[in-house]
C-alpha cells in the first residue's frame, strides 16, 4: 500500500444519490488526491477529469478490475448502484482491498441494517445483501467504518416528484409512518471527513438521518413552505405503486426493494433519528424544506 496513495471512490460517475460523485469533489477541494472510479468513458467520466481526478474504468464485478483500481490506494469509499451483483461486489473489493493492505475503507450500508439480525431480516435482498457485506468485512479485520444513512432525500423526491408537478400530491403508500430522510449531499460530507482523516472514525457506525422524523402530512407541509403553494399527501395501495414503477421499467431487484421500503415505512420502522451528520461534519443535516427550495424548479417551481 503506498502510504501517499490516492483515496480510491467507486460509483464516481454518480447516478442516483451520486454519493461518490459528490465525495470525489469534497476531497478534491481538500486538495487530497483522488481516483474516481466509473464504468464507462462518458461525459460524466470527462468532468471528474476535469475536476482534478484520476479516473479509472472497471466493473465492480470483476475482480481483475478491482484489484487493479485499488492497487496503489491508501483508502477506499465503496458504493454503488442498489443492484442484485452487490454483496458480490463487496467481498471482491473487501479481498482486493485486504491484498493491497488499505488503511481505511468507508463502506455505504443502510440505516435498516441496524434492526437486522440472522433471525430478523427483511423481505429486500438488497438490505440482506449489506447485512451479509458488514459482516463480511468485519470478518475480513479490514479496517472498516461503516455509513448508514436512511432513505435518501434525493431517491424519495425522484419518486415524489412527477406527482408533485403533474397535481402537487405525494403519492407513495408510506400510511401514517414517519420517515427522516437525509439528503445524498449530507452522506457525501460524512464520507468525506471520514475519508480525509480515517483515524478517529475506524471501526465506527455512523447511523444518518434528517434533522426531523415526520409523517408525510408534515412533510408535505414542508413542500408547501418551500414551494409557497399547497402540496399535499395521499396513501396510495402498494399495488398501484407497484404497477407504476413497473411500467416506469425499473430492473426487479430494485422494485422488490422500494416495496420493502414502503411496508417498513407503513410499519413505522423509518421513525428514526441520529445525529451522525452533525457529530461527524460539525454542521446540521439538510430539512426537507431546504431540500426542495434547493430543487424547486423539479418540483414544478415556487408560486410566482
Ligand atoms: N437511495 C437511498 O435512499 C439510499 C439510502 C440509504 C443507503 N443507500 C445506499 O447508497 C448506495 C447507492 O449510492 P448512490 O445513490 O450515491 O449511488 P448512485 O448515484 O446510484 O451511483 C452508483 C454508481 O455505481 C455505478 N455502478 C453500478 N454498478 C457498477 C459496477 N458493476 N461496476 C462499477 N460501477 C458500478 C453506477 O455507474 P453508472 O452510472 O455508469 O450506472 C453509478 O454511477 C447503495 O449502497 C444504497 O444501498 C441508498
């Protein structure tokens, strides 16, 4: 391992919550050396370029590429897309990494994997998959500090969004749970701090939420603040959810997540709250009110 390697970030190119995009142009501004890892050459590729990263194509899936990106870097963020090859993916990057010899490895997990034991899981293979990676790596003696951070401000309004600008109604079937969700770009500056001075975080589970944990109702008054118009919430059947995602053609790993997020939601199991954000980047996570007047114009605009 070389001591003045650079920190390696997969799922650089960003897609979704864009986690390791975001964190790749933190420790840039740090002036910390990066490899941004993507898998494909494309526009995305050609911006973290121009930022100052040095980017690497490979899968995740495939070990010769992973061992090739990790060799010659000091530390490690990995994540990725929410996909059925994840845990694969895990315990090929916790093997390269091991091989290599990191000295710090910031693994993104989930908040629900705190609630989750071998006799109690859930019905998501994807939350399985990150019960089973944490467990792999602690039993790989990497030294590991584990992200977990609840649904993502940015992955829920995806969802809420052609709804709110189509008749200004979430529609989602989340009943009277309360939810806190935390914005991508709050996860981004955990990783970060965590990254550009691993010492006093190894071994660490950082849980991260919003700063407020509300039913949809008062988070649909949170849009109505932000927008300065009524947006309002209405619990839809899971099956019509359901039917909706799967004509928008999302791949079968990802839907059998979203309605697990959705009967653990109507549970009551996303009424959560910690304060991982704060404690670890001294600064307050992002409201839902400052998130959409951040986005308003994809939620169809503020009242002129
Ligand atoms: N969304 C939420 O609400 C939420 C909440 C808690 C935790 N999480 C966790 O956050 C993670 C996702 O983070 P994110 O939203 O920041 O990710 P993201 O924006 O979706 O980016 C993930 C990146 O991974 C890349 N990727 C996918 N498969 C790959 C492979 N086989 N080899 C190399 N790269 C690959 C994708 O590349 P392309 O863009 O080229 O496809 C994409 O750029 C997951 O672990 C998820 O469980 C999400």
């Amino acid at each position: 391992m070389a001591e003045n390697g650079p920190i390696l970030v997969t799922g650089a190119a960003g897609q979704l919550g864009a986690v390791g995009r975001t964190v790749t142009g933190l420790l840039l501004e740090r002036g910390l050396p990066v490899r941004a890892m993507v898998r494909r050459e494309d526009d995305r590729a050609a911006a973290l370029r121009a930022a100052g990263a040095e980017v690497v194509v490979g899968d995740l899936l495939e070990p010769g590429d992973v061992y090739r990106v990790v060799s010659g870097c000091r530390r490690v963020y990995f994540g990725m897309s929410v996909s059925a090859g994840y845990l694969e993916a895990t315990v090929t990057m916790a093997a390269a990494a091991r091989e290599v010899g990191v000295n710090a490895l910031a693994n993104m997990s989930q908040m629900t994997v705190s609630e989750m034991s071998i006799r109690n899981t859930t019905p998501s293979r994807q939350q399985r998959q990150h019960w089973l990676g944490e467990q792999a790596l602690a039993w790989s003696g990497l030294p590991v500090v584990t992200i977990r951070p609840t649904m993502f401000l940015e992955s829920f309004f995806q969802l809420a969004a052609p709804t709110v600008r189509a008749r200004a109604r979430i529609e989602v079937p989340f009943g009277r749970g309360k939810t806190s969700p935390v914005a991508a770009a709050d996860v981004a500056r955990v990783v970060a701090a965590v990254l550009a001075d691993p010492g006093p975080h190894l071994g660490r589970i950082y849980e991260l939420t919003g700063p407020r944990s509300q039913d949809m109702h008062a988070v649909a008054r949170e849009f109505s603040d932000a927008l300065d118009r009524e947006v309002t919430y209405a619990d839809i059947p899971a099956e019509d959810w359901e039917r909706g995602l799967r004509k928008a053609g999302l791949p079968e790993h990802l839907l059998g997540h979203l309605m697990t997020m959705a009967e653990l939601h109507r549970a009551g199991r996303y009424d959560r709250m910690a304060d991982g954000v704060e404690r670890v980047t001294g600064r307050p996570a992002m409201s839902v009110r400052e998130f959409v007047s951040l986005h308003a114009d994809e939620f169809g605009g503020r009242r002129t």
